[in-house]
C-alpha cells in the first residue's frame, strides 16, 4: 500500500512539474511581446511631419523610370559578401539588420537601387546617431551606392531636391 501512495505521489508531483514547465515555456513568450497581441498599436503615420513634407516634394518631381520607397532596412539593400569567417558574416548581418534608410529611389523597372536619402533632423547631431550615420555611409560607400543627407525641414524647394537628386544619380 505505501509503494502505491508513493507511485502515486510520484506521478503526480511529475504531472504538476511539466504542467509548471509548460506555464514557464508560455510566459517567456509573452515576455517577449511576440505572443501578445495587445502588445501592438497602429502608428498614426509612417512619416515625421519632415518626412512627409519630403515625401511630397520628391513626388512631385516626377523623376523618369525612379520609383521611391522608404523605410527601407539596410538588410534589403545589401548582403554581406563572401569569404568571410561565419562569425564575421554574422556580426556584419546584425549590424544591418535593423537599420534603415529614410528613403530610396529604385530603377522603376527593376527595382535596381540608385540612391539612399536620409533626413537629417537634430537627433543627427548626438554621438550615438553620428557613429550610426557614420556606419551607414560607409555601407552605402562600400558597396557603390550614394546616400544623399538632406536636413530636415518644414519645406523644402523643389527645385534644390531635383539638383541634390540629379548629382547624387550622376555619381
């Protein structure tokens, strides 16, 4: 009779062992946030106001066979090439993978990459977004792309974003 209490006991302190396993595996997801869903909210707008004010003008110019993206992940843009140690591929990877660029014009009819366009507003002046902005240019420069930085405004003139964008096209 005791060995079956104790079977019994045994069982059951293994069924509220993996029970407490299964609620751990539970909780670390919605931690995370990737399993919540009342974890998210729609952003009122993709574009700062600059962006958006941007966005119009460089529209509005209507640049023959140029399609204009935005918020595109440097990861999008380019790879990493080979030959390098996998750690190395790795690191260079994650340092790409959640940066972006605020615009990007592309060849319209295949999708080709011609030019990478920052807004530049102040928080381009702190230490931490100067070595990222550095880091970036040196991406773009790498692989042959220019990367055009215009500051931020509340307007801007037409005519001076056609000529920023033609010079960078030309290079």
């Amino acid at each position: 009779m005791n060995l079956l209490v104790i079977g019994v006991l045994v069982v059951v302190v293994l069924i509220a062992f993996a029970l407490l396993a299964l609620k751990a595996k539970g909780a670390a997801k919605d931690e995370g946030g990737a399993e919540k869903p009342d974890a998210y909210y729609l952003r009122k707008s993709l574009f700062s106001p600059a962006e958006r004010s941007f966005l119009g003008v460089i529209e509005s110019l209507n640049i023959e066979g140029v399609t204009i993206t935005s918020k595109v992940r440097l990861a999008d843009i380019f790879g990493i090439k080979k030959g390098l140690e996998r750690g190395d591929r790795q690191r260079a990877q994650n340092r790409i993978n959640s940066k972006h660029v605020d615009f990007l014009l592309i060849q319209r009819n295949d999708g080709r990459p011609l030019v990478g366009i920052e807004l530049d507003d102040s928080s381009h002046e702190e230490e931490e977004r100067v070595a990222r902005d550095s880091f970036v240019d040196t991406v773009f420069a790498s692989a042959g792309l220019p990367i055009l930085h215009v500051p931020a405004k509340a307007a801007y003139d037409p005519r001076e974003v056609r000529r920023q964008i033609e010079t960078a096209l030309a290079r």
